[in-house]
C-alpha cells in the first residue's frame, strides 16, 4: 500500500486556512504520483496506490470543506466516480484469481473435468468486465491529468476562505471554531486516514457518464 506523502511545515500556531491549503496540495500531489503517465500502462500496484491515494484525498477534501465554500464538488464526484470503477476492477481481479487457482487444480486431478470449460468462460467474463471499466477509468483518468484541469485544480486549492483566528487548539468562543480547528488538526495529523476532494468552481466540463474530463485554462501563481 501506497504510503501516504508527510505533511510539512505545519504547525498547531498556523492559521487555518494555511494548514488547509498545505495539507490538500500534499494529498493532491501524493494522489498524481502514483500514475503520472496515463499514456503507460499501469501496473497493478500502481491502480492499487491510486485507488487508495483517492480515497485518502476525498476524505481529506471532505473534511475541509468549509475553507472551500462550492468548490470541491467535481473533485469528489470524479474522485468517487474513480473509487467505484477502480473498486470493480479489482473485484474482477480477486475472482479471476481465485477461480483459476481452481481450474488449477481441477486440471491437476481431473484433467477431462467438465467443470474447467464452463469456468474458463467465467474467467473470459471477468476479462472483459475488466477491460471495459479500466476503459472507462483511463478516459476518465485522462482528462485529470490534463494541464487545463490541473491548473485549475491548483487555483482551488489556492483560493481558501479566510478565517479569523489563528490555528490554535485552545480556542473554545462558543461559536464552532473550537470544533473547527480539532477537524483541521485531525486532518493534519490522520495521515494513515483515506481523504478526498471536489471542485464545482474549477472551471471544467465534466461528464462522468462518458469520462469526458475537460479544463478550462486558469492562470494561477504559486
């Protein structure tokens, strides 16, 4: 499992919206590193990473969200969108495995075994299922990768609600900014924890019936 990218120069005196920047870039670095080249083919412990490298880039967007007031909302769609074809591919390779491990062993005691044809069929079932969602996930994975989309992710992620205070753990005024600073910490500090993120304001025509990921350019400066 892919080990997730440390967090760097944070601290509890940062003010919220810094450490909410900080930690999505980390996660939405971490998250392109695993299949930087849609053009390859990726290996299997490569979907492996990305798949859980979404999940943790959700779950982290999901829980910053209100420094990003409307506009995670296309990110988390394709991130979930990815999580449930990437999920199905490896169903398909878990029953794959295990029925030929049988056909294995069918063959080594019962070579003439009527059983071995009717579950190689099975097995070319898998095999299509599979190509036919990692089809749909490259398209989809394709258009994420674009620069337009990753420009435009790197605005959002720049673009945080500023906040009064400063990122301090002792606060408690009684108006949910104590609650906000522990979820901010925690996302901080939970980096064993799957997270995500969306962006309805990223400029991009998405359509994740199709896969078609389209971004509109963004300038931006770090």
């Amino acid at each position: 499992m892919a080990k997730p990218l440390k967090i760097r120069k944070i601290s509890p005196d940062d003010r919220m919206e810094k450490a909410a920047r900080r930690i999505l870039r980390t996660r939405v670095k971490e998250f392109y590193s695993c299949w930087p080249d849609p053009d390859h083919s990726p290996t299997p412990e490569e979907l492996h990473n990305l798949r859980i490298s979404g999940k943790r880039l959700r779950y982290t967007a999901e829980s910053l969200r209100e420094f990003y007031p409307d506009r995670l909302a296309l990110l988390i769609d394709l991130l979930k969108r990815n999580q449930d074809l990437l999920g199905e591919i490896q169903d398909c390779v878990t029953q794959r495995g295990l029925i030929e491990d049988y056909i294995a062993r069918l063959r080594r005691r019962s070579p003439q075994n009527d059983r071995i044809t009717a579950l190689e069929k099975v097995v070319s079932e898998y095999e299509r299922r599979q190509s036919t969602l990692f089809a749909q996930f490259h398209e989809t994975w394709r258009g994420m990768t674009m620069d337009e989309f990753r420009a435009s992710l790197r605005a959002m992620v720049s673009r945080v609600k500023k906040t009064k205070a400063p990122f301090s753990v002792d606060q408690s005024d009684g108006d949910g900014s104590a609650q906000r600073h522990a979820r901010a910490r925690a996302a901080a500090e939970s980096f064993s924890v799957d997270q995500t993120g969306d962006e309805a304001r990223a400029e991009a025509v998405v359509n994740v019936d199709d896969g078609d990921v389209r971004g509109a350019g963004v300038e931006h400066s770090e």
